[in-house]
C-alpha cells in the first residue's frame, strides 16, 4: 500500500468496506490499517508489510471497519 510513518491517510467513513479496499480498523482493543479481504461471512486482514501475518478473523473478535482509506498523502522527504 506504501503506507510509511508520517503519512496522512484521507478516510471516508461513508463508504461500505469491500473486498480488497485498505480501511482503518478498529480489532478487539487497538487500531490497524490493512487490506480487507471478504469472502462470503469470513474476513481477513491483510498487511502490505511483510514483516506482519494475515489477521485470520475468529469468533468472539471485535471488528469495527472505521471508515475506508481513499487517499494518501505523503510525508515529505
């Protein structure tokens, strides 16, 4: 996604989250920004950053989408 420290994200929280759109989520008692990948009842979080492992939701997680990234604007270097 090409997300780095000291980015600014534009979030439209009137957007319905879909498959494959990068949104800021609230999970279970902190924030994360990823790629949603939704298929049929079951979502997945998706990091672009390699270091990190898919976010396999389960029952009993907390998900509130909190609005959907739909810009970027980079901190300059």
């Amino acid at each position: 996604a090409q997300i780095n420290d000291g980015d600014v994200l534009i979030i439209d929280r009137s957007l319905h989250p879909s498959n494959g759109c990068i949104a800021v989520c609230f999970l279970n008692d902190g924030f994360t920004v990823k790629r949603l990948e939704i298929r049929g009842k079951s979502v997945r979080l998706l990091p672009s950053n390699p270091a990190f492992l898919p976010i396999d939701l389960v029952e009993g997680d907390e998900l509130t989408v909190w609005g959907v990234v739909t810009y970027i604007i980079k901190k300059p270097s």
